[in-house]
C-alpha cells in the first residue's frame, strides 16, 4: 500500500514559531520522508492564514526534487480556481523532467471565503464550474502535450506544452471530491479519489462507491484506490499518544472551523457549497464536543498497535486505499512530532505497505 507525507505549513497552535521555522521544519520533514521509506510528499495549496501559507507547491516540490532522488513529489492539492489551467500543466510537466518522472498532480477547488476574496476576479461561486472546466484542459496537456479550451472560464488557443511532457500521467491524477458534484468531476478527469480524515468512515463508503461506479462509467476501467489523508500521532505509551494526540487534532480541527468559516451561514445558499452549508448548520445544531468526536474517530493515532488496527479496521470498510499521514499540526512540539513519524517509520509503515 502507498504511503505518503503530507505537509501543511501551519502555525497556528504554537506560540512562537515563525514563518521561517515552520517551512524549516516542514523542509526537513519532507526530506526525512524519502530517508525514511515513505513513497511520496503532498504538501498542500493555502494562502495568507496561520491555518495553513503554502502558496505554491508546485515551487516547493522543485525544490523537494532537488534534495531527494527517489521521493514522489504529489501536490494536495493545487486550487484550480486559483490557478491559470495552462500555467499549471507547465509546471506539472516542468517538476515531472526535473524529478526524472516522480510528480504526481493532485488538485482541488476551494473552501475558503477568506481566500477566494483575495484573488480578483475569481468568484467563489464560480469555482465548480472553473474546477470542471481548467481539470479536463490540464489532464489533456499531460497527456497530449497541448492544451486548448473553449469553455466561457478558460478560452485556450491551442498551444504545446514545453516541456513536453515526460511521462503519461494517467495513473499519477488525484482530486479532492467530497461532494456529489466534485466526486463526478474527479471520476470524469480519471483522476484518484483524495479524502480527507473528517468523518465516520462507515458514512463515507456512499461517496467511494459512488466514485468507484462513475469512473468505471466515465473510464471503462474499475476506480483507482482512494487516498486518505489523516492527521496522525504516534507513541509507544497510549495515554501520551491520546493525551498529545487527541490536544494537536483538536487544535487542528479548531483551526480547520475558523479558517473555514464552517459556522458560519454563508454556505447555506452559495451555488457549489450547499452541501457544506448542510454540514455547518449540523455544527451549528450540535456544536465542536460533538464534531470533534467523529474527527477523532476518523483520524489514526495511538501507539503502533492502535494504528494497525485503526488502519486494518478502515480496509475492511473501504476496501484498499493509499494513505497520506500528517505528524506536524495542532501546536505539537517539533521533536515530538519527527519522533512520532520516526516511530510510525519503524513499527507501522512496514505493516502497511505490505497490504495489497
């Protein structure tokens, strides 16, 4: 089974920690990752906030390429309505040359108001219809070499990639997809179903049947595994596991609401978001105590033995899946967050990989 590492580039929860320190430390980790055995870094697309500032990371994986040789390097993800659709199959196919073909391209639309309003002229109501559009101009230039739209978002002459590119990448495309419209669109783009650790895993099998049945349609081939992303603490003694663990997923989860805005009304009624507007008025209704149970029970974290058994249990529900694990969030101290990824390393990464 895949297992990769994914970076957030936070600071919220840490006192002192400045913007400096934390690409320093995400930097180092993304290297360790390689030395470590994990088969890929996903550092993630956010602008601006505490919550998360990694503004490109396509740049950052560039970098990665050169300090790592064996790594895959995979974005998660890059926010296409932020993004101009020629301008980011040019550095996919430009990172995929320098790294010798270890890129994967993992994108996603947007959630965040307090983002989407920076960017001028982009409309967060608009992001369904850009994600739909600029997804199937970018998988298309990856595989051709050209790319050209004629939808009303994205008017592209035709134009060659060049680079060209290097390698297909029909089995390196993932997309976020949690709702109905965005799980069609990943499936129609033949890309990788990427699920973030949020919710009962048992209530998100509808969802990952959902893909697997609209990509065999649209693809004529069964679904790729679906990517889960957890945050994930690990230690040999269990109350310091829980203790630590459970304080940096409420810290991160704290910070995932305010960034969001997901108490909030403004998702009620916006165009592409209704879904998530259903979700804030449950939050709204039941309150964090209440969320915060189903986010715990999502994630993965415990000694060795708890993890293995959090991940065998999520196999039996899902069916096989690729895993991308996050060490560094909620305010964790920085050695005890590399000496919990160095445990996972030695006792539960081997066990995982060797899943089919």
């Amino acid at each position: 089974m895949d297992v990769g590492l994914q970076l957030i580039f936070a600071s919220y929860g840490w006192e002192d920690v400045s913007d400096a320190e934390v690409y320093e430390q995400e930097t180092y980790l993304a290297v360790l990752a390689e030395e470590l055995g994990f088969d890929c870094v996903w550092p993630t697309e956010h602008h601006f906030y505490d919550y998360s500032f990694c503004p490109d990371n396509l740049e950052f994986l560039a970098y990665i390429a050169g300090r790592t040789k064996t790594i895959d390097l995979g974005t998660a993800a890059v926010i296409l309505p932020w993004n101009d659709p020629l301008r980011v199959a040019e550095k996919v196919v430009m990172l995929d040359h320098l790294s010798k073909g270890r890129a994967r391209f993992g994108m996603g639309r947007g959630l965040s108001r307090r983002e989407f309003e920076a960017f001028s002229g982009i409309q967060m109501e608009e992001s369904r219809e850009r994600f739909d559009e600029a997804s199937l101009m970018i998988v298309e230039a990856l595989e051709t070499g050209f790319i050209e739209g004629e939808g009303p978002l994205y008017p592209q002459p035709r134009r060659e990639i060049r680079p060209r590119p290097y390698a297909s990448f029909k089995d390196r495309t993932y997309a976020v997809a949690n709702s109905a419209d965005s799980i069609e669109a990943c499936a129609a783009a033949g890309a990788r179903l990427i699920m973030f650790a949020e919710s009962d895993w048992n209530k998100r099998l509808k969802s990952i049947d959902l893909y697997r049945e609209r990509f065999l349609e649209h693809q004529g081939t069964p679904a790729h595994a679906p990517m889960t992303a957890d945050f994930t603490y690990c230690h040999q003694d269990p109350a310091v596991a829980k203790e630590v663990g459970e304080e940096g997923l409420a810290n991160y989860l704290a910070s995932l609401l305010e960034h969001y805005e997901l108490t909030g009304e403004h998702l009620d009624d916006m165009k592409g978001y209704r879904g998530y507007g259903k979700q804030a008025a449950l939050l709204r209704e039941h309150g964090f105590d209440k969320f915060i149970e189903g986010f715990l029970a999502a994630n993965a974290y415990g000694t060795p033995e708890q993890l293995l058994t959090r991940f065998r249990d999520r196999y039996e529900i899902i069916g096989p899946f690729e895993l991308a694990t996050c060490f560094r969030f909620g305010g964790i101290d920085f050695d005890a967050a590399e000496a919990s990824m160095r445990l996972f390393a030695e006792e539960v990464l081997p066990e995982v990989k060797s899943w089919s």
